[in-house]
C-alpha cells in the first residue's frame, strides 16, 4: 500500500509540474500576443522550447463577442500542449485590439 502511495504521489507531483510549466509558456505567449503590433489575422502554429520542455502550441484568432464596445476586438485562443494538435495542457483566452494587422506565419 506505501508503495502505491508513493507512486501516486510522485506521478501527482510530475503532473502538476507539467500543467505549471505549460501554463507559463500559455502566458508566454499571451504577453507575446498583447505586445505585438497587431492581433493575428489566421492561425498560427509553432514550437518552444522552454523549462526544458518541447512545446507546441497554436494561436487561433476569432471575432470578440458581440458588443457595441468590442467592434475592435479579436478574441485569441492559446493552447499548449506536448504533443502537435494533441490535448491542450493549458489555454488561454484573451481579447486584444486589431492594431496594425499581421498576417499569420
């Protein structure tokens, strides 16, 4: 029983590093989606290395919710996961303005 307790917590703990550390890079890329000129204008694709992890992530633009206030607003979805196009580990979700616009790389 100690044994599987042990093993329980120690993969427990693997887990949770895995999610913090994807979830930095999630907020990695949110300030790198904020700080940039404009909002992307199609999705984009790509690979990090960070925290001595491979990650892959997309960002995906799509219209704000409708709101007279939100007429200039991009909504941007992040997600970060281990694997391309597998199971997000951590997303993000944000509103930005159009700015100058960039195409998609």
């Amino acid at each position: 029983t100690l044994a599987r307790f042990q093993t329980f917590q120690l993969a427990g703990a693997a887990s949770l590093a895995t999610t913090t550390a994807a979830r930095l890079e999630a907020d990695n890329l949110a300030v790198e989606v904020l700080a940039a000129p404009g909002a992307p204008t199609g999705p984009i694709t790509g690979t990090t290395v960070n925290l001595g992890r491979t990650w892959h992530h997309s960002i995906v633009p799509a219209p704000a919710p409708p709101h007279p206030l939100a007429a200039d607003l991009v909504q941007v979805d992040i997600a970060v996961g281990l694997e391309p196009g597998g199971q997000p580990v951590a997303t993000r979700r944000l509103l930005r303005s159009r700015g100058l616009q960039v195409a998609a790389q």
